[in-house]
C-alpha cells in the first residue's frame, strides 16, 4: 500500500493524545483525604481490573478510529502494475486505415494499405480484425465477422477521400468497437500519416483496460509540397461581356525553393498561365488577367505543375453571375403617384445581389406571377384571397418572403388567415403635430439591422415618420424597430420556412420622408436580402461540407424559374464520379455532403447533362499542413488513465493520483472510522450507565 | 414529635451550633432546649423513686412494708427506692486523625471530631446538671488527655474538648492505625467505681476488635453507650470524580472511580455497622449510629433512653 500525502501519518501521533491525556489526568486525579481505606482495600481487586479491561477497550476503539482517519487523509492506494493483461487467446484487430487527402502525398497511400494487408495477414485463427477507413468522420468498411480474405478485398477497395484528417471520430468509432469484444486481447492499429492539423487531444476518448494501440506512421521526415490554397475572383459586368479577374494563392510548404507553373482553365480549358519561382515556406499571389466569360456559371480551375500530393494541386471554382433576387410589388388598384417608386428604385441600385423588380395592381395579380418570386411586397393592399392567396401562403411556406404594408388599407376586411400571421393592425397615429415621430430603438442584432450598429454606419434619427399603425403583436412575433413613442415600426414572424414582414408606415414619402434619407437605400436592400432569403454566392465547396440548398437559392433558380419552390421539385445532383443523387430544394432531401473533388452539376430533372449549375468542391486545404505529429502522443492520449474508464496500457502506468482517485481507498476508511466512532460512543454509553447503576 | 421537639430540632442543627464558639453556651443552648422540648415526653413520665418490692427479710425497717400490698396479698413486701446517689460518666472521645474527616464550611457541616466535642459537650453538660461526677479520655493509639471523674470537672472538660476541636483541625495526619484495645485497656483500670461510659469513634477497626476493646471496659460492670459517628459520604460514597484516596491514619494513596466501587463500598459500611451493632446488642452495649449531617438531638435522646434503662437495672 502506497500513501498519496504521506505526511499526514505524522497525524498519527495524535493516536498517543488519548493515552497522554489519561496519564495526565490521573496525574492531575483529585487527591481526597478519607478516614480509612479499609473498606476500599477490601472491594476484590478483580472487579477493578475488570472495569480497565473494558476502558482499555474504548481506548482501543478510539485509537482505531484515529488511526483510520489519519489513514484516510494520507490518501492510500494500492499499486497495480497492468493486472487483468491477458498474453494468450484470440485477439480482437481494429485497423483504423488514414484515407484523407494527404495521404495522396507520394507513395503513403500504398504504404498505408501495404501496412493493413499485412496486419490483416497476421491475423490467427480465432481472431477478429475490423476495418475503418476514416478521414474527417469514420466509417466500418468490413462486413461483421469478415474473414481475413474479405477484408483485404475491403482494403484493395479503399479509396483516397478529398476530405480532411479527424483521428477522434476513428478513436472513437475503434473503442467502441474493443469495447463490445469479448475476446481475450484486444488491438488496435492505426495506419496514418499522423498529421498534426487532425489532432485534437480528446480526452473523452478510452479504451478499454488491455488494449493495445499499435501506431503505423507513414508521415514524419522532410516533406514539401505546394498548394493552390484560395482562388479569389473579380467579376465585372458593366461591359458587353462579363469579365471575370482570377486570382490564385500558391502556398509552399516545403524547405526549397520551388519553381511552379500555375495555369487557369475556364470551361475545362487552359486559358493563361504562368511561371513562377515560390520561397521556401513562403506564399505567392498569383494574378491571372481578366478574361471574359459566359454570362452564366462556369467552371474555373488554377492548377500548377503536380508534385507529390497531386490533391493539392488544382484548386476549383465556378464563375457565376449574381442571380437577381425576384421582387414582386403589389400595388392597389388605384395607387397614389409614385407610390412604390422609392422602393422599387431603391432596389433596382446594386448588384450583389441585383434585385429583379416587377410591380402590378392587385387586381392584375395571378397565381403564375408568384411563381419564382423570392420576396412580396404588399404595398398598402390587402393579402389576396383565392388562389392568389392560397399561392401566396405556399410562397412564403416554401421560404419566401412577403413585406405588407398597410398604410391606410382598412384592414378590418382583410382575410381571417392573413389577420392571425400578422399584427393587429390599430388605428393611424398622426404624428404631424409634433413635427413627426423618429425610429428610437432598433434591434442592431438582427440581420436588417447589423450593418447599421457601427458607429456612422447609418442614421436613422432624421427620418421623421408623420403617420403610421398603431400595430400590436400577436404571439410568435418579434419586434425590429420601434418608434419613440413604443409602437412597433416593424415587426417579423417566422412562417414555415419563409418570412412576414410588417411595416407599420408607408414606403414612399407619402408618410414619412424616410425615402428621402441616405439610409433608406441600405435599409431596403437589407430588408430585401433578408425577407428573401438571399445569400452570398460560394465560389466553391470543401469537401465534407454539407450543402443546403435551401440556403442557396442562386443554385436551385435556375431550375425553377416558373414554378412554385416547395419540397416536392426534385432536381438532380452528379457527382464527379458520375454518381447522380435525387435532391430537392427544400423539404428531406436538400441537404448533401459534399465528398468528392472536382464539379458537381445541379440540374433539373429534364436539363440535359453538361447543362446545369456547376458546384466545385476542393479538398481541405488544412490537408495540404502536412506538420507531423508524434505517435506516441495519440497512444498516450487515448491509453492514459487519467480518465473516468480506469484502463491500462502497455506503455503508460497509471499515476499514483490516479490510481488513488479510482480506489478511493479514503472513502471506506473515513466511513470505518465513522463507525467505529458510533460504535465507541454506543459502548461508552452503556458502559456508563452499567456503571452507574 | 411534638411542634416544640421540632423547633428544637432545627435549632440543635450541626451546622448551626457549628457557629457557636464556646462550648459550654452550646451545651447550654442543646441541653436546655432539649429538656424544654421534652417536658411532654412520655420517657420523662416514668421517673419516679420507687423501684421494685422485695420479700421482707428479717432486719429490714418494717417501715419499708407495703401494707397495701400486705392488705391484698397478705404476705410482707418491702418498698425498694432509687438510690440517691451520683454516678461517674466517662466520656471517652476517638480523636485519631479519621475523626478529622467531614468538616466542610461551604455547606457549614462540621468534622466528626467536632460534631463529637459538641456531642460530648453536651452529654457532660447534661450529667453536670444531674450533679454526675463527669470525666473525659480522649484517644488516640493511647489515651491523649484524661479529666478524672469529678462533679467539678464541667469547665475543665469543655475546655479540653475546645483544645481537642482546635487542635484537631489544624492536626497532620500521623501514620500509623489507631486501636481502641491499647486506650480503652488502661482507662478500664482507672475505673474504681462503676461508671456510664459513652464512646464516641469512627470505628475504623475489624469489629472483633472493637468488641475485645470494648470487653476491658464492660467487664468491669461499666454501663456503655456506644455512638458510631460517620459522615454522609461514608455513608454514601458519593464521590464523582475519580481521585487518589489518602487514608487519613496511614497515609496510603489507593486510586478510585467512586462510580465502579460505590455499590460495594456500601454494601461493606452496611455489612460493618450491622456487625457492630450485633456484637454490641450481645455484649449489652448501647449502639446507635449517627450521620454527622442529622441534628443533636437524637444523640441526647439515645442517652437519655439508655440512661433510664441502665437506671431501672441497678
């Protein structure tokens, strides 16, 4: 038995306290005068000494329980060295196979199979091998109970993956898979290159006591490498041609000067390249000069001379115009003049995104003019009924956004389902009097809004509002802006997966002169970009990243201008290898994990094949790191005691703190000595009334 | 007891008399009081002169024939009378160290030595008045003072119990056991005529000895009383605290936890006294057994009964 705190047993000096303290007081023992002893001389002696027999016993009992608290507080323990390793019976093999990107680099990728086979061939009858091939997440790629022949055959299959390296989901996927095992030995082995960028100390991960992890590194040594690491492009549209400007950001990671050539390619053809001479562990711009382009999305490629990790080696993206966000304003029948002219000017400015306006008179509206429409302005009309209606409520169920505005409407007539999405529309408040209310509180969180929160950002204070509707909310709504006397300015509710917007005073100068204000112009296009759902366009995808094409709107447009986006348009999605995949816009199946690299093409279920949206996927450029990381930290990590699973290693003993914090030897000796103490108090008590009895 | 007997009582309190300094005032104050509280007692209503009839014998006084008697009976008796004459009472007084024990002045009790002065003090007093010739030994390993028997000796005894009280409160132990056998042997022989002998101890002494002890006295026709004095706590061992015992004759330590030995202690004290007061009974001593705490008066009250006893046997 070991003591964590040793010092403490000093502590049991104290045990000498009861002893001393009873020889001191029958030092300090009352001395009493009495007229003769003679009686007392004659109590038989036996029954004295059978009275200390019995004080002895408590003072037994107590230096016990001190001796046992003092034990307690010296944290013993009880040292094992590795007991429970079994050497002999079958063996349960976890091969964990490395396939990300880096493992293309040189020859590791056939070293690293060469290394699976061969622990695959070692393998004796009775044992029990799994494979997982892992690189951002893992995955068994062997049937259960596969025979050895079986599982080779599973390693001739692996590919190479374009994805980073994540070693936690492996470690822990293998864990559990020794965990379950009721074989005798349990291994676990793991082919990598041990780059350090997958790496994260995860110390949630154990495995079971026992098992072995035996590291195969195929990294380590001088590596160099060079990589096209970001693409950047510059699309200017004010010419007869859109001309794109391509810029590329070559990365060397190895100790030499390199000398690379980087080509760009457009629409699968080398259109320019160039020479250039990278540093050692240095970084490189490359500018390509401006080329037109098609007015649609293209595919665009910078690649340079291919060295040893050739995944690297071609970055790939897609020009694409800014697809318009469509607007549709809603006018009354008979409108005031200009009544949507703000607005529909204010959105027409700007490119990114460039809004595409169309406005009609209410009484014009039919349900094919909804159709594609990402965004709804209802201005100063009521929502439409009928199939108008019916349209629009699937719009806004499938995403869209719709902005009312209700002005003067007397809204007492609008539909009953319109009235329970959107705030109760009050009286008109007039504000002429005092020269106009203002925008006093404004939710700078909110996306509207977040742009205007830096400071000269936007004012919002000299816009006047002489009328507006007193609005008030219903449950499921949120506040946006306020004025300065509370009401509420605008006010959103989530609908389905689309937006409701209401605005409690007009959008031309009619009741305020916020059209007439700088920042009216940024508020729409910020209203805009919100309510319809816009997003910036990715140029290009990682590999792993999951696409929600729900989110990206650009992508899906094209193939369902004209009719409604709901969950039930299916579209196609191919990957590089050829392998198609039936995708929607919306509803279960409009999110895909990316894994390959190269173009997917996202097409309508009648557009012929080459013609559709082109999505590039690259490989993580964090692969590209090819920093190596010590074996034996993952084998520590993972084998180290220091965790909730007491387990064991053959090459990391536990510590002494740790050893004592699983025994909690302390704990039973406390509780002992607790009892011990009730046992001392039970007996002293009965002593004493025996005694005084 | 009568409400007077009771007032009488509470004022003859140990520790009340314990704040009278002079002995005689105290003796006084105990005896008066005392015959004051017993003038209704029905003891005192059997005193009379006449003691028994006898045949007549040729020679005596035909004076002295009951001719009542000799109306009913038709024979001759004589009329025996008390003799009018005064006796000796020897007062003899333990004063070995053990008799030091019990003086307490928080609680106002006195020491058995001093209860003991008080006690002899006023037994003398009493038998002074009886115009007794009165006498005092008191002893230790051997006779320590002696007052000779003599009706004028009433001040003298009182100022030697008053020495013996002072003296004894400031003594030393001395070592060694005090008997009664050695005293008690040489006083018998100072004994010419018959005496009633009062003997106050502790009695901390095998009971066989004391009655041996006793012998030399009471075999010299000597009447005796015999007052066993002892403490509340030696009675009652009621001690709490465990402490070293120092025997206050032989100076030996012995620790004790009162608590585990109470019970036989007792029962050894109870077993003594009774032996003591068997062997007495046998040896037609007067026995009684006094608690240093309890008032005087059962003490007078011991020796006035045993005194008219003895006097009716003459």
């Amino acid at each position: 038995m070991n003591f964590l705190a040793p010092a403490f047993l000093a502590g049991l000096a104290a045990i000498a306290v009861p002893v001393i303290i009873h020889l001191i007081h029958r030092e300090r023992r009352v001395v009493v005068e009495f007229p003769s002893l003679m009686f007392l001389r004659r109590i038989p002696y036996r029954s004295v000494r059978r009275q200390k027999i019995r004080h002895l016993l408590l003072l037994l009992l107590r230096c016990i329980a001190l001796a046992l608290l003092v034990a307690a507080f010296a944290r013993p323990f009880f040292e094992r060295r590795r007991a429970g390793l079994s050497t002999t019976g079958a063996r349960e093999v976890v091969v964990l196979l490395d396939r990300s990107s880096s493992m293309g680099y040189a020859d590791r990728w056939s070293k690293a199979k060469d290394a699976a086979r061969k622990v695959v061939n070692g393998l004796s009858s009775g044992d029990r091998a799994t494979l997982v091939l892992f690189a951002s997440d893992a995955s068994v790629a062997s049937e259960p109970m596969a025979t050895p022949d079986r599982i080779t055959a599973a390693i001739n299959a692996a590919k190479l993956s374009a994805e980073g390296t994540r070693y936690g989901g492996a470690l822990k996927l293998a864990s559990q898979i020794v965990a379950a095992s009721n074989l005798p030995r349990r291994e676990v082995v793991l082919i990598s290159d041990f780059q350090k960028i997958g790496w994260a100390n995860h110390n949630e991960i154990v495995f079971p006591q026992g098992t072995t992890v035996t590291p195969v590194d195929l990294g380590g040594g001088a590596s160099s490498d060079v990589a096209v690491s970001q693409v950047t492009t510059d699309r200017d549209s004010t010419g007869e041609r859109d001309r794109v400007t391509v810029a590329a950001r070559l990365i060397n990671t190895g100790g030499a000067t390199k000398q690379v050539a980087a080509s760009l390619a457009i629409g699968g053809r080398d259109v320019q390249t160039q020479r250039v001479t990278l540093p050692a562990s240095g970084v490189l711009q490359v500018a390509f000069t401006s080329i037109a382009v098609p007015s649609g999305a293209t595919k665009g490629v910078v690649h340079i001379t291919p060295d040893s990790l050739a995944q690297d080696d071609a970055l790939n993206f897609t020009i694409a115009p800014d697809e318009a966000v469509p607007v549709l304003i809603v006018e009354p029948s008979s409108p005031r003049e200009n009544q949507s002219l703000f607005l529909s000017r204010a959105l027409a400015i700007g490119d990114r995104p460039s809004f595409r306006i169309d406005v009609k008179r209410v009484d014009a509206v039919t349900p094919r003019d909804l159709d594609g429409r990402a965004l709804i302005v209802l201005d100063e009309v009521a929502p439409p009924t009928g199939p108008v209606g019916a349209r629009l409520r699937a719009l806004v169920d499938g995403g869209g956004g719709v902005i009312v505005v209700p002005g003067g409407n007397r809204t007492e007539t609008w539909p009953v389902e319109w009235r329970s999405l959107l705030p109760i529309v009050g009286q008109i408040v007039d504000r002429t009097e005092d020269a106009g209310g203002t925008l006093s509180s404004l939710d700078y969180a909110h996306p509207i809004f977040e742009i205007f929160n830096a400071p000269r950002s936007g004012d919002f204070s000299t816009a006047r509002f002489y009328r507006y509707r007193a609005l008030s909310l219903q449950p499921g709504m949120t506040i946006i802006a306020r004025f300065d006397d509370g009401s509420p300015a605008l006010v959103e509710r989530l609908v389905g997966r689309g937006k409701l917007l209401t605005w409690a005073s007009t959008v031309d100068s009619y009741w305020t002169n916020l059209p007439l204000q700088p920042v009216f112009l940024p508020f729409v296009h910020q209203l805009g970009k919100h309510a319809g759902r816009y997003a910036d366009p990715r140029p290009s995808f990682t590999a792993g990243d999951v696409l929600d094409l729900s989110r990206h709107g650009e992508l899906t447009a094209p193939f369902l201008s004209g009719r409604a986006v709901d969950s039930t348009t299916e579209l196609v999605l191919e990957a590089p290898s050829g392998a198609r995949e039936r995708v929607t816009a919306t509803g279960a199946n409009h999110m895909i994990t990316l894994r390959e690299q190269g173009f997917y093409e996202l097409r309508g279920r009648d557009t012929p094949v080459g013609s559709g949206r082109p999505i590039a996927v690259n490989v993580d450029p964090t692969e590209s790191d090819l920093s190596h990381l010590d074996p034996q930290d993952v084998v520590v990590a993972v084998t180290t005691v220091n965790k909730q699973n007491p387990l064991g290693s053959e090459t990391i003993a536990a510590t002494p703190q740790d050893q004592e914090q699983r025994q909690k030897v302390w704990w039973y000796l406390l509780l002992s000595a607790l009892l011990l103490m009730g046992a001392e108090t039970m007996l002293s008590n009965r002593l004493s009334k025996a005694m005084s009895s | 007891m009568t409400a007077p007997a009771q007032q009488t009582t509470s004022y003859l309190d140990p520790s009340v008399l314990a704040r009278i300094g002079n002995l005689e005032l105290l003796a006084r104050t105990v005896v008066e009081g005392f015959i004051n509280g017993l003038h209704r007692s029905p003891l005192l209503g059997a005193s009379t002169d006449f003691a028994e009839h006898r045949a007549y014998m040729p020679g005596d006084d035909i004076r002295r024939i009951d001719w009542r008697l000799f109306a009913r009976s038709d024979r001759h008796y004589v009329k025996e009378y008390e003799a009018d004459t005064n006796t000796n009472f020897n007062v003899i007084l333990d004063i070995s160290p053990s008799m030091r024990y019990g003086a307490n002045p928080e609680e106002g009790r006195p020491s058995k030595l001093t209860y003991a002065c008080y006690l002899a003090a006023c037994l003398t007093y009493f038998s002074s008045l009886q115009r007794d010739r009165v006498a005092l030994a008191t002893i230790d390993h051997d006779i320590v003072d002696y007052v000779p028997p003599s009706a004028k000796h009433l001040q003298l005894i009182l100022h030697t119990l008053d020495r013996v009280d002072r003296k004894g409160r400031d003594a030393k132990a001395t070592p060694g056991r005090s008997t009664l056998l050695a005293p008690l042997r040489k006083l018998s022989e100072t004994m010419r005529r018959r005496s009633l002998v009062v003997l106050i101890s502790d009695f901390y002494e095998d009971p066989d000895q004391v009655i041996d002890a006793l012998g030399h006295v009471r075999g010299r026709g000597n009447d005796m009383i015999v007052f066993h004095l002892l403490d509340p706590r030696e009675l009652n061992f009621s001690f709490s605290d465990a402490s070293n015992f120092i025997d206050m004759e032989t100076g030996d330590k012995m620790p004790v936890i009162p608590e585990y030995l109470r019970q036989q202690y007792r029962e050894l004290v109870r077993q003594h006294t009774d032996t003591l007061a068997k062997r007495m009974g046998e040896s037609r001593a007067d026995y009684a057994v006094f608690d240093t705490s309890k008032p005087l008066d059962r003490a007078l009250f011991a020796f006035l009964g045993a005194r008219q006893r003895f006097s009716r046997v003459r």
